[in-house]
C-alpha cells in the first residue's frame, strides 16, 4: 500500500486473498511443488499465450534451466564456443547462465530512449558464429520484435527472450513473453505479480518443456509427461523413481508460491492497467523535460518503474538530482542494473564489448523510481516538484 508522501521502488500487492490461499496450503500438509504449482503453470500459460510454463523458484533459475535447454535438444543444440548477442544493459542473472554453458558473449548498445537494443548496432553485431539474440524488455518496456525476429529468421538465429521485467506489456497486441522460442518471467517481489521469489520458463515447443521439466528437478524422469521424447520408459524399472538423464539442478519452487501465483495471476489485468494509468500522468509531466530523457514507449508497456537519463549535453549529472529525491522520500536505483561492462564481474566473461557508449551514459547518468499497481499520481506530483529544483 501507498506510504504517506513517499515513493518506495516496490510494495506489497497481497492481500486477504493471498492469505487465504496460503492458509489452504498450510491446511493440506502438502508444501513441496505439487497441484498448485501445476495449476498456476497452466493458468500461467493460458493467460499469456504460451503452451507450456515450467515455475521455478527465481527468474534468474528460469534464465538457467531456459539456457540449459539449447543445449540437449536433438536438433540444432546449442554448444559451448557458439556466439550469443546480449543488450550491455540487463540484469546479471541475463548473463551468468550464457557463460556458465561456454557461450561468447557479443555485448551489444542500447538505444538511449528505449533502453532496448540498439538495432543498427545488433544488425551489425552478427558474426558467422552468431547462434542466439537474447532479448530483454527493459522495465517493462517491449522489444522491438518484428525487426530482432526478421534477423533470427535472416541468420537461423535462436531468440532468447528474458521478460523477467515485462509482463504484461505487448508489442504489436501480443504479450511480451511470447517472441521467444523461450521466454522468462520473473514473480519476485517486486515485478507485475508476486510469488516473493519465483520464476517461470515458458516455450510452445514439447520437448524443450520436457527438458525445462527435467533440468529443473535433479535432472530426473519422475514427473515428465506420457510421450516425453526426451528418454525411453522402461518396463517394471527399479530405478523409475530416481533416474537421472540429464545433468539438471534442483531450482523447483514450493506450492506456497504455486497458490498465491494463482491468486496473484487473476490480478495481472488490474495491476497492469492501474500502473499504465500511473505511466501516463509520468509522460503527462515529463515528456521533453528539458533536464531528462524518459524511457520511449514501444508497443504497450507494462511500466515496471520509470527512468530518468540526465541529458548528455547537460554540464552536470544525476548527482545533482539525488538529494532533491532523497528530502522527498522518493527511493531510486540505478536502472536494471545500468551497463554489465562495467561491473568487475564482467572480467570473468568471455565477451565482445561491439560499443557501449549510450549504456556508459545510463550507468552514469540515469536512475529509476518504482511504479506501482496502485494510483500513486499524487507521487508523481511530488516526484515532479522534487525534479523540477534540479
Ligand atoms: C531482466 C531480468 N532477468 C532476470 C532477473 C532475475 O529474476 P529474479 O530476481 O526472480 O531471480 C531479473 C530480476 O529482476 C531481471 O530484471
């Protein structure tokens, strides 16, 4: 719930319902992933338009058992040494599974309003070694598909997308999550719906659910489907229950999570209107400030949070905007996680920097402050006000 004249980066969106739903759990004695995970998967599914959804218990493990899941198919797997194009700007849990499968990483810019790839640059970052784009909408903030899906299909290319920050929104009418050959979505605590740590990891294709299925828990055959192409059933075998085909992990998440998803789901069409309701009134207020770039809407988005880029020709940076936010009680972070080339982590990367500049310019001059899926225009005012001394 709103706090009296301040503005948090993420607030609790439970209520009665989800407790509820938590008591039932508690009541049938049955906390391990079970019939309320299954069940918000396919609610999951339904409601964006995907055939299967696998939960996990974090984003950045649906990013992990996604990318494992290139490298068992039977046709055209993915293997180490192969080439993956990545925005500069994402979230680190984008990156690790890429190179932790051996992949090169070829960091591409972002456009400074969009905060999405920079698609002059992404064209030409394609080499003859290129097998995968992966693409993130930042904040909420759709991709531009029909241009990355026109160059997948120009170069046999793999589409990776991680929407672990925008559900939700949609390109073009479509829901974001749905471009990918996989797809990512994260339920922390402060995305479009919450779970407080959950993830899922969608795809319309049966055998990469399978594997999702399998890499998820142990890497075992228990809980896959009749017909699984991915292993051959065997009469009367002892070692049905514990039988291990691929070197999985165990990121499963608990039917706690699966129920309240459930609640949280049903919520998804509010919480997004009420936040684009609040997107407005930003764009109202800051379109062409003379101080800040905002982020440039492609499609619908889903407003995660809203950023602010201190305009390059501008002789100071975000410094000077900081402590006006700080006496308004106005919370602000960097956005995403500004440009990953910079973070000492990067140095254990294999990777290609093909140009970095409008990242350098988010990760020195921009910040964000939350939105939320209630009304908080009056914030929006006070956020206005605040800006407006700098
Ligand atoms: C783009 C992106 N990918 C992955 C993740 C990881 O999600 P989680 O925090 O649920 O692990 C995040 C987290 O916010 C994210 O922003």
């Amino acid at each position: 719930m709103p706090t009296k004249n301040r503005l948090e980066l993420a607030a609790d969106s439970w209520d009665h319902r989800e407790v509820r739903a938590l008591n039932e759990v508690i009541r049938s004695r049955r906390f391990t992933m079970g019939p309320k995970v299954l069940a918000f998967e396919q609610a999951f599914a339904k409601k964006i338009g995907r055939k299967y959804a696998v939960m996990s218990n974090s984003g950045s493990s649906a990013n992990l058992i996604g990318i494992a899941s290139y490298f068992f198919r039977k046709k055209r797997p993915l293997q180490a040494g192969d080439e993956v194009i990545v925005p500069c700007v994402s979230w680190a849990t984008t990156y690790y599974p890429l190179h932790q499968y051996g992949l090169k990483l070829r960091f591409v810019d972002v456009d400074l309003e969009t905060l999405n790839y920079h698609l002059p640059s992404l064209e030409r970052a394609i080499t003859r070694k290129t097998r995968m784009i992966a693409a993130v909408s930042i904040l909420g903030n759709p991709c531009e598909f029909d241009p990355i899906l026109a160059l997948c299909k120009k170069h046999g290319l793999y589409l990776f997308e991680d929407n672990c920050e925008s559900l939700g929104a949609r390109y073009r009418g479509k829901p974001t999550g749905t471009f990918g050959d996989v797809s990512t979505f994260s339920t922390f605590f402060s995305h479009h719906i919450s779970t407080m740590e959950g993830g899922l990891t969608c795809t319309d294709d049966f055998e990469t659910y399978c594997l999702l299925r399998s890499l998820r828990n142990h890497g075992w055959t228990r809980d896959q489907d009749p017909g699984s192409p991915i292993f051959k059933k065997r009469p009367r075998d002892f070692f049905e229950a514990y039988r291990f085909i691929l070197p999985g992990y165990n990121v499963r998440p608990g039917e706690l999570q699966g129920a309240v998803g459930l609640v949280q789901l049903k919520k998804l069409d509010h919480f997004v209107a009420v936040r684009r309701k609040n997107a407005a009134h930003f764009q109202a207020l800051f379109a062409g400030h003379p101080t800040f770039i905002i982020q440039r809407e492609i499609g619908e988005s889903s407003w995660f949070a809203f950023t602010f880029i201190v305009r390059p020709e501008l002789p100071f940076s975000r410094e000077r905007a900081l402590p006006h936010l700080k006496r308004a009680g106005i919370h602000y972070r960097v956005v995403t996680g500004g440009n990953f080339l910079r973070h000492d982590v990067a140095k254990y990367v294999d990777l290609v920097d093909t140009g970095s500049k409008n990242a350098d310019l988010v990760h020195d001059r921009g910040f964000f402050v939350g939105n939320h899926p209630f009304d908080i225009r009056r914030e929006i005012d006070l956020l206005h006000k605040a800006l407006s001394k700098v």
